[in-house]
C-alpha cells in the first residue's frame, strides 16, 4: 500500500475529516497561539481605539481588526451575546494550565491571558 501511495498524483489524494473534537484538539496542540479573532463590537472612535495607537495619526483612519484587544479597548463593547465565546475560552484557559507540563513562559503568558479575559467573563456573568 505504501507504494501505491508514493505513485498517486495529488488529484488522486483524499484528505481525512476529523469530527469536530478531534479537529480542535490538533488545532490546540498543534497551534497553541492561533487566534480566530476578537468577539466584540467596535463603535470605533480613533482616539480611544486602542488597535491603532502606535499609528501615526493620519493612519488612524479604521480600526485594525488584526490589533483588536477588546479587554483593553475602550472602543469594545462585548454583549451577552458574546458571552458563550468569552466563557468557553475562561474555561479553556482554566483546562490549560492544569497541565503540570507546560514550560514556565506558555503558563505565564495563558495565566495573563486569562487576567485579561476575566474581567468581562466576570461582568458577563454577573449580567447573566
């Protein structure tokens, strides 16, 4: 069978599907710091907007998403819409770090990471 393999052309190829746990888990192991975005919304004012900040202020003409830090922005307005996203990820955190083998620098920066976060899963939460 391996040589069978070796002869295929990629049109021949067939890719695997993972159910979507099995999906998440490689991505979290594999890729711990991918990050599919910011949930928030932005009414976006320049000079509040912390995505921008570093900018010029010529270039400070529309939000950077890639730069979004909804837990530091006083642009962000996270809704209880959002507030199964936020949670989910409070939880994910929690799960990490009780992995005793994780190197000191990951645990440091998921243990900031859910500093960061716990403010408005608190707020969230006190609304809910």
């Amino acid at each position: 069978m391996a040589a069978r393999l070796a002869t295929e052309t990629p049109d021949q190829l067939q890719a695997l599907a993972a159910d979507p746990r099995t999906a998440a888990d490689v991505l979290r192991s594999e890729l711990p710091d991918l990050h599919f975005g910011t949930l928030n919304h932005c009414p976006w004012q320049a000079e509040q907007a912390e995505c921008t900040r570093h900018l010029p202020e010529a270039e400070r003409g529309a939000p950077l998403i890639g730069a979004c830090q909804p837990t530091r922005c006083r642009n962000s307005a996270v809704t209880a819409a959002h507030a199964p996203i936020w949670l989910a990820e409070q939880h994910d955190l929690t799960e990490r770090l009780r992995d005793r083998r994780l190197p000191a620098a990951r645990r440091a920066a998921l243990r900031a990471r859910l500093d960061d976060i716990k403010p408005i899963t608190n707020a969230l939460t006190q609304d809910l």
